[in-house]
C-alpha cells in the first residue's frame, strides 16, 4: 500500500469524524465560487453596473478567505490531535517523522480537493438561484447564466493554496511531540489549575466597563468609543472564559449542599475541565458570533433606513426654479413628457414661496400660500390646513423638528412688509424633504401672502421668490432615469465649482431610493452569506472540540454505566456538560451585540431618526433559534457517537 492509498483510506474510514469539517469547507467554497460568478460577470462589465456590488463581493471575498484559512488551520488541528494515538502507534511501529508528515499532508490535500470540487459543483448548481436574487435586489432587467473559466480559476487557485497552506502548517502539532506524548493522547488534564482571582476580576470589570460605555454613548462620543469600546471588549472576554468563569464556579463548588447533588457533582467537575481546557475556543466562537451578528444587524439597520426613507420623500419628483432661470418652463414639461413616457400617473403642483425676514429670530423665513399648499396636500392625500388671517403653521422639516414645533407659540413679524403673526401649529406630516427647504417655514392666509409685497432686504422685486414643482407619482419607484440631464448638469456645475448657469434645484427621489435599497440589499445578502459561514464555522468549533475528547468521554460513559447510572441521568449529564460550550459563547456574544446594536441606534438617530429596536429583536432571535436547532443536532452526534463504544 503506497502512501497516497493509506492516505486515502484514512479518510475515508474517517469520514464520518471529518463530515462537519467537510461541509464547513464545501459551502465556503460554494460561497467564494458564487461571488466570483457575480464579480466576473460581462453585464456589470458591459455596463459598468452596481459597482457597489462587485467591490463588496470582492472585500467579502477576501474576508472569507482569511477567515477559512483560520478555520481550517484550527479544525486540521483538533483532528490531529484527537488522532494522537493512531500516530504514536505509527511512529512506533517504525514510521518516520517525515513520512507522518507525508501521510498528512496527502489526507489534507484529498480533503481540500473534494472540498473544492463539491463547492464548485454546488456553487455552480445554486448560481442560477442566486442570480435570480441578485437581479431582484438591484432590479437588473435580467442577469444571466454564464460560463467562464475565471471564478472556476481563481476559485482552484484560492482553495488550492489555502489547503497546501494548511497542509504545511498542521504537521507542526505532531512534529513537535514524542511518541510517548502522542500514545498517551491528547486529554492529560484531570484538574483546573493556573486561575487567577486579579484577572478574574480584571475580566468582569472589563465587560462591565464595556457595557457601561456602550450605554453612555452620545453623538458626540460615538467615533471616540469606537475606538475604545471594542479593545476593552475583547480582552475582558479573553479573560473572561480564561479565568472569571472558573472562579464563579469554584465558588459554586463551595457550596456543598447544592453542589454535592446526584449527577451534579459529575456533570459540573467534568464541566470545569471542559470550560478550562476550551477557554481559548470559547473565545474565538464568541467573537465570531458577534462580528457575525454585528454584520447582519447592522446591514438589516439599512434597510429599516430605506423604509423610512419613503415616509421622508412623499414626492415623486423635485424641481426648484430660482430667479432668473429661462429654462424653467421647457424643463417642468420635458420632466411631464417623460412620465408620460413611461407611463406614469402624475400630479404637478408649481408652489410659488416667498422669503421674508422673521422678527423674532432674525433668520429667513419661507411663507407658503394655504391655496397652494392645500392642493399639494389633497394629491398626497394629506389633510388640508385652514389658518385664519395673521396666523400661520409650521411645517416640519424632520422628524425631531416636529416634535419640537407642537409646543412652540411664536409671535413675530415678516420684516420687509411688515405683516404679524401668531405662529402656534404645525402641520402634522413630512412633506418635503428637509434638505430642499428652508428650516423656518410657514404656511399663511392667502390674504397675508398677497399682502407680501416686499422682496427679501438686499434683493430687487421677486428675486427672493422661486417656484417649488411638486410631482406627486404614486408609481414613485417607477421614475428610474426621469430628469437624468438635469442631475447630470448639476453635476457638472458641482464638480466645476460653477452654478452661474445653474439657477434651478432637481432631485429624484425615487431613483435615490431604489439606489439605496439595492446598495443595502446587496450589502445584506453579502453579510448574511459571510454571516452563515461565520456561524456555520463557529458551531464547528465546538463540534471540533467535542470530537478531540471523544475518546475520553466514551470511556467515561461506559464506567458510568458500569456503576448503575440510568439513561435519563447520563442524559442529564451529558446535557449539562454540552449547554454550556454552546450557549456560553453564545450568550455572551448575545451580550456583547445588544449593547453594541445600543451604541449603534445613536448613530442611527443623528443620521436618519429610525429605531432599529426590531431589526436587533429579529436577527438575534434568529439566529438564536438557528443555535437551539444546531445544538440538538450535535447532541444527537455526540450521544450516538458515545453510545457507539
């Protein structure tokens, strides 16, 4: 038997030990290989479409392979070292250092190989369906299949390089240990030592310390505490599973009448062994599964902005014409002739605004006539306003702001004509959006705006007064590339640094939504599919773990057995020593996400205004009920895989 057969036939008489180490790898490739199909397709090239897309498959691209490459190099490692035994034998049977290595390196190769080519093959098989999304999220006409030999080629080529690498490295644990440490396997520990009471109390005060900084952050503070917060964060974890865990449970050792109970005394002593001998896994796990949630709930967070973002914008089109634009007529009808085009439905109401001076702030001030405002609000579908002569309304122009203005009472007078007022309501909607207004305006009698006659101090007649064209489209998403040569030319004016021939405002709110939506979709679906491998790879982990003292374990559960235990009570044992390595970590990454998602909803609140509160609910929950499903999976494994001595 040569070596390529004994390696070859190791794995597979081990297969069933490398299943979870298998399919952790399959669907990393099968993710890597569907973000090379998307980056090397020809329609983003032909027409240099979502770029955003391609960037962001490309970092995740790179991140996954980081990210592989650790998880492979710790996962070859717990199976080499629960494999101690096999290779002592070896060795003692005559095998040399260098033909163990060889031995190894020829398992890991045929692994990585059928890794790779089942990844492909799935990735592959799935592209259709994921292109299929794809083309939903950024609203492609269509998205094609295709065949081309790159993201095959630089799918080998990451893979093949990944798992030499890893080849390479993974010797290193048996080249560095006897034969007599590799007979004696992998599980010499029988009792928790080297605990440290300063850095158990080191590492709560660290994570309570995060905690409490994380709740005190403030639009002020948040770029400084993200710089601060996370360090603190890790070390006090670090800490944590190293040494505060096992101080908690010496002191719940202390406590004899309850800790000296039936099955107790076993599942707890074993436990502290686990968690010691662990601590370092826990550690990884927990900060895997944060970043994991950190990812999908801050990219789930976008997408609550893209709702709000529709409550913001309640109009389809935006055209603003200023004083001295001969343009204005010809541009209002080619926007009306384009819809038409497309057709959509559409209502255009012109809003001629006024600017005048306030006497009580000294600011400028816009007054909208009720008339005109009143047949806005009737196309939107909002409630008219009616306020009496020498009175007007606010209207909002954020959320914050209104909320602000229902306890304002006002009294003041518009400078230049000399007209009072008593300014005490303001209009319960958003109805245009904050950056095309004034921040101080007012809707007035018709009476009171046809008796402003004055143009603003330091501008001649009807300069200080410009046209407002609302274009109410209930199709709004539909206005995709309507008014293009106009945001083109404001383009070029701002990229000139020259407005002189640019007196009007556009903006198309519809087009800027699907941008945002299809932007935050994509970068959803990317962070969930790095997300699953995340995940996929921390439950691993631990699986990892569990295999490496499987040997162990079974001889204890069959002294157990030979004592008299019952069924229902190694159960009991067996679930109390596997609760903890799975929803230890987990917890506490649950932990770490909730205040972190804390500190992020004051970042959401200076930008956007929006809870996230549901967002936060829906991705921990949900990812919770993955964790649950995965650790009765694994119980299942491993209670079989015990019973199987």
């Amino acid at each position: 038997m040569t070596f390529r057969q004994l390696a070859y036939h190791n794995v597979l008489r081990s297969r069933r030990s490398y299943a979870a180490f298998f399919l952790a790898s399959v669907f990393s490739v099968m993710v890597f290989f569907v973000y090379s199909m998307f980056i090397f397709h020809p329609l983003f090239k032909e027409e240099g479409l979502q770029e955003l897309a391609v960037r962001g498959m490309f970092i995740a691209e790179i991140v996954l392979y980081i990210f592989t490459l650790f998880f492979l190099f710790y996962s070859m490692s717990a199976f080499l070292q629960a494999r101690s035994k096999e290779f002592g034998i070896l060795m003692h049977l005559g095998m040399t250092k260098k033909q163990l290595n060889k031995m190894i390196f020829f398992e890991t190769m045929i692994l990585g190989a059928v890794s790779t080519v089942a990844g492909i093959a799935f990735g592959f098989a799935f592209s259709k369906f994921f292109f299929m999304i794809g083309r939903e999220i950024m609203q492609l006409e269509s998205l094609p299949l295709y065949v081309s030999w790159k993201p095959f080629a630089l799918t080998i080529g990451a893979f093949a390089s990944l798992f030499i690498i890893i080849s390479v490295i993974s010797v290193s644990f048996i080249r560095t240990k006897g034969i007599l440490d590799l007979l004696q396997g992998y599980w010499k520990t029988d009792e928790v030592t080297g605990i440290s009471k300063g850095l158990s109390l080191l590492g709560i005060f660290l994570l309570l310390a995060a905690y409490m900084l994380a709740s005190m952050v403030t639009d002020q503070t948040v770029y400084q505490m993200a710089a601060i917060i996370p360090p603190i964060a890790t070390l006090g974890t670090y800490l944590f599973f190293t040494h505060s865990i096992h101080s908690l449970l010496n002191l719940y050792k202390r406590r004899k009448g309850v800790y000296w109970h039936k099955t107790r005394l076993i599942s707890l002593a074993e436990a502290s062994v686990k968690l010691k001998d662990s601590a370092q896994m826990f550690f990884i796990v927990t900060i895997v599964s944060t970043v994991a949630f950190l990812t999908v709930g801050t990219l789930a967070s976008f997408m609550s902005y893209t709702g709000d973002f529709r409550e913001s914008n309640p109009l389809g089109l935006i055209y603003i014409s200023f004083n001295g634009n001969e343009s204005e007529q010809a541009d209002v009808e080619r926007l009306a002739l384009q819809l038409e085009e497309k057709q959509l439905a559409y209502d255009v109401v012109p809003l001629s605004i006024k600017r005048q001076t306030s006497a009580f702030t000294g600011n400028d001030v816009d007054i909208f006539s009720a008339q005109q405002f009143n047949r806005l609000a009737f196309s939107l579908g909002f409630e008219p306003v009616y306020p009496e002569k020498g009175n007007g309304i606010f209207i909002p122009y954020s959320r914050d702001s209104l909320k602000e203005l229902e306890n304002s009472n006002v009294q003041t007078t518009l400078v230049e004509s000399g007209i009072d007022l008593s300014i005490a309501e303001v209009y319960p909607r958003l109805m245009f959006p904050g950056h095309t207004m004034n921040l101080n305006s007012i809707i007035v009698n018709d009476e009171d705006y046809e008796a402003i006659d004055q143009p603003l101090f330091g501008y001649g007649p009807g300069e200080s007064t410009f046209t407002y064209y609302a274009f109410d489209v209930p199709e709004w998403e539909e206005t995709i590339a309507i008014g293009g040569e106009l945001e083109e030319k404001m383009e070029k004016a701002a990229a000139a640094a020259d407005f002189s021939g640019v007196n009007f405002f556009f903006e198309n709110p519809g087009e800027d939504y699907r941008r945002f939506k299809s932007s935050f979709a994509i970068l959803l679906f990317i962070g969930v599919m790095v997300a699953a491998v995340f995940l996929l790879a921390a439950g691993s982990f631990i699986y990892f773990k569990l295999y490496t003292g499987l040997e162990r374990d079974r001889k204890q559960y069959s002294l157990l057995v030979r004592l008299g235990m019952t069924e229902k009570e190694l159960r009991k044992i067996v679930n109390r020593q596997l609760v903890p390595q799975f929803f230890l970590p987990w917890g506490v990454a649950l932990l770490h996400s909730t205040f972190a998602f804390i500190s992020l909803q004051v970042v959401w609140d200076e930008f956007a205004e929006l809870s996230i509160l549901g967002e936060m609910v829906l991705v921990l929950s949900g990812f919770t009920v993955a964790q649950i499903l995965y650790f009765f999976l694994i119980r299942w494994r491993y209670i079989a895989h015990l019973q199987a001595s």
